[in-house]
C-alpha cells in the first residue's frame, strides 16, 4: 500500500474500522479484533526496539 492510499483510504480512522476495511478489502479470513490485537503486538514490539534519533535531536531538546 502507498502512502498516498494510506493517507486517503486508512489516516484518521480507527484501528477498527482499518482492521474491517483491510479485511474486505483483501478478502482476509481474519477476525477483526483478532487482527487489530496483533496489529497492536507488533507495534509494541517494534516500538520497544527503540529508533535512532536523528543527529541534533538532542541539542534541539535541551
């Protein structure tokens, strides 16, 4: 999926109603609280990995 079909189709919705429209949308046999607790998982796990800051992030905070 492009950004731009991110952006017009999935932006501003709730994980719900993504997890629903993606669902349809692609034929998945998924169940869509099932899906968005997943979703959610590998968010969390991503996140906690942490990401790089870029350079001078540190300077701008301080």
């Amino acid at each position: 999926m492009s950004l731009d079909q991110y952006a017009a189709g999935y932006s501003g919705k709730s994980e719900a109603a993504n997890a629903r429209r993606l669902i349809q949308e692609y034929h998945l046999d998924l169940d869509p609280e099932d899906f968005v607790e997943e979703c959610i998982r590998l968010e969390d796990e991503q996140l906690s990995k942490g990401v790089p800051l870029k350079k001078g992030t540190l300077k701008v905070l301080d």
